[in-house]
C-alpha cells in the first residue's frame, strides 16, 4: 500500500531543483528629484557654508569694538553696517549663525535620544512601562513648549548647558510619542516573532530588530524640531537667557537693535531675516525627507 | 549544491520509523495536559485543552486540525512566545526532561535557538525587511553560540550552502525583499537550523508557497532533519503534507487531540469521525476520487464548548453518551489513540469508504 509518497533521494532526477533568482540592483532613491529637498539642502548649505566659514568671510572680530564708527550704514567696508558699539553686523550675523545652528544641532540629539528610548520602552513593554511613561508625556504636553523651556532655563540660570537641558526635558515627548506608535504596530509583525522564537532579548529585539524599522518618522520629525529648537535659542538669547551677552547670537542681536528700530532698522530685521531663512530651509529638508522616505510615497 | 552533502546512505524505506530514532529511548519533547486559555472580551477562550503528545528524537509529528483547532497556540505555548492575553494554566511542556512552562522568559532565551527553532509560515512577514539576510541567519549564532561576527558570518554562509542558496557569498548582503517565496523560506530554515537545534517547530511552512517549491521546501526539510536527526513537529491542515514528512501524527479538534498514531494508520484507518471528515475532504488519497465530502456544520466555539464530545454535533455516528460523557484519549493497540466513544463504527465506515472507491 503505497500511498504515502516517499522522499526522494538527493541526487535522484529532479529532486531539488532551485530557483535561481537575480537579486534586482536597489531602487535608487532619487532625492535629487524633489524640489523641496534640493532647495532645501542648497540653503542649509549655504548657511552652513558661510557659518562655519565665518572667519573667512569677514576680516572682523564680531566682538571688536570701535566707538568711532558706531550705527553706521551698509558701505564697501561694513556691508550690513554697524551696531551701536561699532560691531560689524555681517560678521556678528556669521557667528551668531554659527553658535545657534551648533547648539541647535546638538541640542535636538539628546530629546531625540531619551525620547527613543522612552517610547521604545512604553510601547516594546507596555503595561506600566506605558502608563508611567505616558502620563509623564501628558504632563510635558499640558505646557506650551517655548513657556516650559524658558521657564526651565530662567530656573537653571542662563548659558549653553541650561539649554540643552531644558529642550531635552521638554523635547523628548514628541519623540517618545512617535516611536510608542511605530514600536506598537511593528510589534506585531511575525518577524518580532520570530526573533523571540529565536531566543533573542528584548534589548536586542528593540535595538536591531525595531529600531530600524520606526526610527525613520523621528528622524524626519527631528528635521522640524531643529526648527523649534532653533526658535527657542534665539527666544532665550532675546530675554538674555542665552549665550551670555559678548558672544554674538541672534537673539541678543535682535533685542539689541530694538532700541534702534526707528532709525536702524536693519540690526533688528537682519538677524531675524536670517532666523526665518534657516528655519524655511530646515523646513524644506523635513518635508522634502518625509515624502522620500515614507513608505508608499512614489 | 546536492553534492556538498557528502555520501547519504542508500534511502531509508517507506516506513520511516524504522531508520529514524537514533538518538535515547526517551522523548526529545513530551507535552502533558496543555491546557492554554486566551482572555478575550467574550470569555475565556479555551483554546488548547489537555494535550498531550510527545517526539522521538529524529522523529517528525505532525499536528493537524482545521483553524482555529488550537495548533499554532500549542506552539506557540512550547515556544513561550504566547500573545500576552494568553495563558498556560496547566500541564508540563518537557523538553529533554526539563519543564519549560516554569521557565523565565530570560531562561526561555538560552532554550529558543539552541534548542528549540520556528519556522513561520509566512516568510516574508517573519524576516526583518531591513536587515541583511546573512546577518539575520547569523544572529542566533553569535548570541547563542559566542560566535564572532566573522565565524557567524562563515557559520551563515555554510547553512546557505546547506539550504540550497545559490551564490550564498552575493545573497548574504541582500535583503528579504530580494528574494522569491521559495527563498525566504529556505532563509526561514537556515535560520531555524543555525543553532543546532533538537526540535524545530514548524507552523505551517508551506502553505504560503505555491505547489512546487512547496514541495521543494518538504524535501529540504525532510532531508536536512534526517541527517542531523533533528526532530520536528509539523502544524499543517495539508493531510498529503503530513503524509509526505510525517513519521506520526496527532489529530487536533477544538483545542484537544481527538486521535493519535502513525501516519499510514491514522490517514488510512481513522479511528475518530473527525479524522475520517478530513480524509474524505482532502483530495490527494487514493480512494477518494470523484468525491471529496466536507464535514458538515462549523468548527466549535471554544469560549462555550459543546459537552461531551466536542465533535458530536457535527458527527454522524453520534450517540447519546457523546453529549454527556468527556472523551479522554484512549489507548489502542498499536501505538494508536482515540477520543472516540464509538470508533470501531468510524473504523468499519472508512473501511466502506475505501471499498466504494
């Protein structure tokens, strides 16, 4: 009674035949095609450009000043004019660009990192890892972000440290929220699964099986919150809760023309022209990151 | 690639038993009174209820019941990998004499890879779609086995090689999208052998292929648990599946085992109406040609289950004490076990069965 097949042998006639399949070569991502992208990385690299070249693009000390040639116009030798102490205002524009974009840079790593971290934790574990984290959200969200932010640094006092730590308390809610969401659908997938099938431990599993799975929204979420960080910075130097006073900065440069307004209006309007422009381009890049890497977009 | 396998012996005959079962006397895996209940919004769903089945080492078992009969919850619970809703209530899951169900999940972890390994059943969803095939296959090896990444790399290629991967050197840097059905699943196995595992689980591992690489992927199955005598326990509701791979079988209905034996005497002479229900629904046996006949009415609701029998309302040999009396598996001569209260009456109507055909 042979109905139950039998195996063939190895090497019997036909019985292992494979199918060869060429690997297709990876999609090429064509980033250069979105012009929200593009444009959005030529501006940034030009700030960055003029930023971190600062020293080559202007022959001044931003700090050197000269009380006889104070409030002066744009001219050949001073192109954006001169501040009240006699400061050329191109070159105070440079650094200052330079101290914001590099505090902002930084400080948009550590909300990014605590708030991974968190959110992977709430949404991997769930149960009371979920609530005490969550509600610990709810609580941060309840404030107005640049409110809480200012408040912390005016508590810590001001300089570089007290701002880094006042976005990384307030800023890492957004990306806890968004990784707690990622990490709760891609839990789910067979091959989390399988990885626990395989022995595997949850801080393995979280670390090189999901993480790069979900890490992509808040790295596109990151791009918009340089902005808001950026913003915070040059708020705090506003309210002389910044870098303190002699270092040039956007915002002491802002406040510090104020009182000008009426007769030099380009002290004030300048450093804050130059706010809005690094904010559109960082905007820009967000966006144009976000229609190339979310899943389903052509 | 068959030739790296170095000389096989002349082929084992078609009763496998015979050549399988090199290793010790006692089971490699002996699950008893499994009992798993799943806490959902309309009750507790009883949904695996005291089963008990054992595997031989080298020995390939087959589980086999329609959806929802509580097959992939027994793996899962023998795993520890159940959906947190769910629970093992009672009953001992022994691996080489050790109870897995008191086990901690971080013990879980020394036991899932090294000895115990999954095949899922939809390979594309359980390989990680952002990591390299290579790097998944080598995982378990430099976690489980202190591998360097280099020697588990080595350790990758070589199980490549052994699945039938060809050119394992390029694929070990592609990524699970790139590959065919058939392939993942291969990638599937290497994975599940690159521990050097006793047991492999397998849910189900070729339902989700189509019929000639399913077939393909059994022979690769077959062939590699039978020469590193690996045992298997294979979930499926593809009866001619079983038939192909399978030493034993075990016959799930409504989250118990209703029938247990070897698989030419179960598949030709069921002795439980379930059984014979899924044998005369299935098209691939000889003597049922013209007339495939399904089991009438709808698998039971596990958060109620029927009393007695739980088959009784869809059975036509049905009596009054199959509504009233538990069923408990009872033993045959030969090896075999049933439910059944009334199986020589199942017995002499698959014999019908067969003279008919």
């Amino acid at each position: 009674m042979s109905v139950i097949p039998l195996i063939p042998e190895p090497g019997a006639p036909g019985a292992y035949e494979v199918t060869t399949v060429r690997a297709e070569p990876r999609r090429a991502r064509r980033w250069y095609t979105q012009p929200a992208l593009l444009s959005g990385i030529v501006i940034i690299a030009i700030i960055l450009v003029l930023a971190t070249g600062a020293p080559l693009f202007s022959s001044y000390n931003p700090n050197a000043q000269n009380l006889n040639a104070t409030l002066l116009g744009p001219s050949a030798h001073h192109l954006l004019g001169t501040d009240q102490l006699g400061r050329d205002t191109w070159t105070r524009l440079l650094y200052g660009l330079r101290e914001d974009l590099r505090i902002a840079f930084i400080a948009v790593l550590f909300p990014f990192a605590l708030g991974t971290v968190l959110g992977s934790l709430a949404g991997y574990f769930g149960s009371w890892a979920d609530t005490v984290i969550m509600r610990l959200v709810d609580v941060v969200v309840a404030f107005p972000f640049y409110v809480l932010v200012i408040a912390l640094v005016f508590v810590l006092g001001p300089g570089e440290r007290s701002i880094y730590i006042a976005i990384t308390l307030v800023g890492w809610v957004s990306y806890a929220r968004i990784i707690r969401g990622e990490i709760l659908v891609a839990k789910r997938q067979d091959y989390v699964l399988a990885a626990q099938s395989g022995g595997l431990g949850s801080v393995r599993i979280m670390g090189r099986h999901l993480m790069p799975n979900v890490i992509t929204q808040a790295i596109i979420y990151s791009m918009s919150d340089i902005v808001q960080d950026m913003l915070a910075i040059v708020t705090l130097g506003y309210f002389g809760l910044g870098v303190p006073p002699p270092t040039a900065d956007l915002g002491s440069m802002i406040n510090d023309g104020q009182n000008f307004l009426s007769t030099h209006w380009q002290l004030t309007t300048i450093p804050g022209l130059a706010v809005v422009v690094v904010g559109l381009g960082l905007s820009l890049i967000g966006d144009g990151l976000a229609d190339l890497l979310r899943p389903g977009q052509a | 690639m068959t030739a790296a396998e170095g000389p096989v012996p002349a082929g084992p005959g078609p009763a496998g038993p015979a050549a399988a079962g090199p290793g010790p006397a006692g089971p490699v895996l002996d699950v008893r009174d499994l009992h798993v209940r799943i806490a959902s919004r309309m009750g507790t769903v009883r949904a695996v209820d005291g089963v008990s089945f054992d595997v031989a080492a080298g020995e390939a078992l087959g589980l086999v019941g329609e959806s929802g009969s509580g097959k992939s919850m027994t793996l899962r619970a023998v795993l520890g990998v159940l959906p947190a809703e769910a629970r093992v209530t009672a009953g001992e899951i022994l691996l080489d004499g050790v109870n897995l169900v008191t086990r901690t999940q971080s013990e879980l972890n020394r036991i899932r890879g090294p000895k115990l390994a999954m095949i899922f059943q939809e390979p594309m969803s359980a390989l990680n779609p952002v990591m390299r095939v290579g790097r998944q296959i080598a995982e378990g090896p430099q976690v489980h086995l202190g591998f360097s990444r280099a020697r588990a790399a080595e350790r990758a290629l070589e199980l490549m090689r052994r699945v039938g991967i060809p050119d394992p050197e390029r694929r070990f840097r592609a990524y699970p999208h790139e590959f065919s059905g058939g392939m993942r699943q291969r990638v599937m196995i290497a994975i599940a052998l690159s521990c050097d595992p006793e047991i492999i689980l397998c849910d189900e591992p070729t339902t989700a292929l189509d019929v000639t690489i399913q077939d393909q992927i059994l022979r690769l199955l077959a062939r590699l648990c039978r020469e590193s005598g690996v045992s298997l326990v294979f979930v499926t509701h593809d009866l001619p599946v079983v038939a192909q791979i399978c030493q034993r079988v075990a016959v799930m209905y409504g989250g118990q085992l209703v029938e247990r034996g070897a698989v030419g005497d179960v598949l030709l002479d069921p002795r439980h109406p379930y059984t014979r229900g899924l044998v005369r629904s299935a098209p691939d046996f000889d003597y049922v040609r013209d007339s495939l006949v399904p089991i009438p009415g709808a698998p039971p609701s596990l958060i109620t289950p029927p009393p007695g029998c739980r088959f009784h309302p869809r059975c036509e040999f049905a009596e009054e004490d199959c509504r009233v009396s538990e069923t408990p598996l009872r033993m045959l001569p030969g090896g075999r076990a049933t439910a059944c209260l009334h199986w020589e009456r199942c017995l002499e109507a698959a014999a019908a069965d067969r003279a008919q055909a």
